[in-house]
C-alpha cells in the first residue's frame, strides 16, 4: 500500500472517529439534561398512596382579609391595649380542574429563598397545575388547610398541596402574615394568629364559595375540612383541632395584654372559635410543647376529640421529640391518633425538597434537607400516609384504615419471606406482617403508633 493511500485511511479513520464522537457526546449530553422535576411526582419507589391520583389540577391565588384583629405588633404599653387591624393573608388555592386537550399543567411558584445573603433572592418551584383553570363541576370536595413553618411560605409543602388536590381534595396554604420568609416580624405575632389564621380561612373561603360567579362555588364541601401544620403550622393547628394552650405557658407571658388568654384551654371564647367541620388534623412536627415553652397540658391536649396524625422525627432538635412531640401524641388521650415517626430524622420532615439555588449554601440546604434521609423518600411515604389518613375521615373510605394500622410497629421488624430465586419486583405489601403499601426492602426506619381515644 503507497504512503498516500495509507496516510488518507488514516485521516478518513480520524474524521470517522471524531464524528462518532461528536454524536456520542450529543447523545450523552442528551441522556444527562434533567427531566424536568415536580415535587408533588413521587419517584417510582414510592409506597402505593403516593402517585397523583385522577384528577387535574388547578391554581389560583386568593387574598383575605381577616377584620377586626389586635395588632399585637403596635401593642400599647401605656394604655395596656393593641390597636386592631384588618388582617391580610394570602391564600394559594389548588382544585381539582379541567384541563383542557393539548394544555400542560404548568407553572411556576416563585418562593423566597430562606437564610439567602439577598434578601429579595427568589427561587423558582416548577408546579404542575394550570393557573386558574376551569373547576370540575357538579362535585364539591373536602377542603384541606396547609399551614407552614416559622419562616416558611404557602408554596413551601407544593409537593402535598398538589397532590391531594389530584386525590380530589381542595388545597388551600396560607401565608401566614408576619411569618413569611424574608418577612418575619417579632414571634409574638405568630403565636397569637396562627391558629386564627387557620380557622378564619376555612370560614372565608366557604363564604366565597357561595356566590354563584366565584370559582369555588359548589367546589367545597363545607362539611369536611381538615388541617395540616408543619412546625408552628402544627402548633396552630393543634390549637384549631381544640388543644387550648396553657395559661402558664412561655406564649401566655410573652403576648401582652392578655390577648392570648382567649386561646387558651377552659376559655369560653376559645371554644366558641373552634369549628364543628374540621373533622381531621394532622401535625407535622408540631412545634411548642417541648419545655421550656409547654404550649400545653394535660388538659388542653385532651380537649383534642378528633382523629390526628402526627409525623416526626426521633431526632427533632427543633420540637424535641422526646420532651415535646411523643409527650404531646401521648396526652391526646380523647383523638383516635397514629404517630409516624421517622428514625433518625431531625426537624425538616414537612416540607419540600430543596430547590437547586439551595444546593449551593450548606445553611439553605439544612433548612430544606435532613442529614439521614433522602426528602424525596420523606414526601413520599408523606403522601402515601396522608392521604390514608384524609381518605379515611374525609372521604370515609375504610380501606385506608389498613394503610394507617400497620403491624409491626417498627417497619424493621416486618417480615416478608420469598422462596430461593423467587422476586416480587415492584409489587406493594398486602399488610401481612409487612407494612401494607410497601415495596419489599422497602419499608425501613420508620414506626407507626397508633392509639384509640379514650371517649
């Protein structure tokens, strides 16, 4: 073979190879960009209440305005009185909508970005709904009310709010005045509204959905509301299912005047602003009762009279679990109550999992992440429970009670045996002696403690 011939296989050799691995590169970039991520998506090892349920989502924001309220914040030493004000909240409301052929649920949630150096750092949440969407009609569903943490924002628990909206829920998440991340005021004003800003909002948006020309007409079955906290959104809402706070506790000396004494337990003005159709709470690693604060006694944690689901974490640093989160699940003693727990979790088992801005600052991170755990796994089997718990007393669908009454009580404990070179593959738990709902292997670090009320 002549040089030149030689020489041109060589170069023609080259030119293939760079080509294939142009393509190879094209492919590759290709295979690794991102899919794009929706927290209320369960991953595909989720337990089996998890996935989004049959409907299509819609979203809309709603501003309240809760009149007369005591601004505690421009409280009055000399005249021992606080000026009043009409309370402003904004609500998200998601609803389960038609979305019309050839329409993506699609949108975006812009959240504060918390511990951020720049104060007006926003981070983008992608959600799946569709901005102000029709409402199915002819069906009016179970109202949800999300609470969230101190500091947090109504958009901080989209991957639950969006979800249970799918399942036929309407989800509403408040931002809770005074509370919202990057416009946290002093504390006292959080642990005198949170619980009225609950009750209030289920009072207004039933009122709303009244008027015939208001989108939430026929959507809301007034009868069935529930209420889900995390953190402070848990003390609130403990206090909102009838847990009146004590009158010697840390929040009784901190408000003045005397304002808080009318949320606490045994006041006939509290009792008067509890709500016959909330029917169902669930606290997300409530916070308060952990000393030195002790939100509550025995007393007023009795006055709970309906069922509660609790989750946690047997690490929480933030609620104590040990002193203040189990004592409290404990004392409910008059609430059909389960207690999720996981083991080894600290405080952030509520909310969603950290944006990508977040990922590049370890103090923003640790507000979203836990240290063990990975938080997709965490919303998840939140999902899966969660539902169970507001199909059962929402919904009355007592298939869910086996999803909630799971044996053992340690999910390590469980024991599902498979023949030599038998496999199951991605099949759920029927809940025997296995957690029902859970992919063998799959249920690991968590206990379930469930208690029947006592009257």
């Amino acid at each position: 073979m002549s040089g030149r011939r030689l020489v041109s296989l060589k170069v023609a050799a080259m030119a293939t190879m760079l080509v294939m691995m142009g393509l190879a590169c094209g492919l590759s970039s290709h295979a690794q960009t991102p899919a794009e991520t929706f927290f209320s998506v369960p991953p595909v090892d989720a337990p089996e209440l998890a996935p989004r349920g049959p409907y299509g989502v819609g979203v809309r924001t709603v501003v309240l305005h809760n009149p007369g309220q005591p601004d505690i914040l421009n409280f009055d030493k000399a005249t021992g009185k606080a000026p009043t004000y009409d309370r402003p909240l904004t609500v998200e409301v998601w609803y389960p909508a038609v979305i019309p052929k050839g329409t993506e649920e699609r949108t975006v949630y812009e959240m504060p970005m918390p511990r951020s150096s720049e104060k007006a750092h926003e981070t983008a949440v992608a959600g799946k709904a569709l901005r102000d969407a029709t409402p199915i009609a002819g069906t009016p569903f179970p109202l949800v009310i999300v609470s969230h943490g101190y500091p947090g924002s109504r958009f901080f628990l989209s991957y639950l709010t969006e979800n249970l909206a799918s399942k036929g829920y309407v989800v509403a998440a408040i931002d809770h005045t005074d509370s919202v991340i990057g416009q946290e005021k002093e504390f006292s004003s959080t642990l005198l509204n949170r619980a009225s800003d609950q009750l209030f909002t289920i009072e207004a948006l039933e009122a709303l959905a009244v008027p015939a020309g208001n989108f939430l007409h026929g959507l809301i079955d007034a009868s069935r509301v529930a209420i889900v906290g995390y953190s402070m959104g848990g003390y609130g809402a403990l206090a909102s299912a009838g847990a009146g706070y004590s009158k010697s506790s840390m929040a009784a000396q901190f408000v003045p005047g005397g304002y808080f004494d009318h949320w606490t337990a045994g006041n006939p003005e509290y009792q008067s602003r509890l709500r016959k159709e909330v029917k169902a709470v669930v606290a997300i690693a409530p916070w308060g009762n952990q000393p030195p604060n002790n939100m509550w006694d025995a007393a007023g944690l009795a006055g709970i009279h309906i069922p509660l689901l609790m989750i946690a974490g047997d690490q929480d640093d933030i609620s104590d679990f040990s002193h203040g989160i189990a004592p409290a699940f404990e004392k409910a003693v008059n609430s059909e109550r389960c207690m999720l727990v996981y083991e080894n979790a600290r405080h952030n088992v509520g909310g969603n999992p950290a944006p990508a801005e977040a990922r590049t600052s370890f103090t923003t991170q640790e507000y979203f992440d836990e240290p063990v755990w990975r938080k997709e796994r965490i919303t998840a089997i939140n999902q899966h429970f969660i539902t169970a718990f507001l199909d059962l007393y929402l919904k009355g669908d007592e298939s869910r009670r086996a999803y909630l009454h799971v044996a053992p009580e340690k999910s390590n404990d469980g024991v599902w045996p498979l023949k030599r070179g038998e496999s199951v593959g991605a099949k759920f738990s029927d809940g025997d002696k296995y957690w029902k709902g859970f992919q063998r292997r799959w249920a690991v670090g968590l206990e379930m403690r469930c208690s029947a009320a006592a009257q």
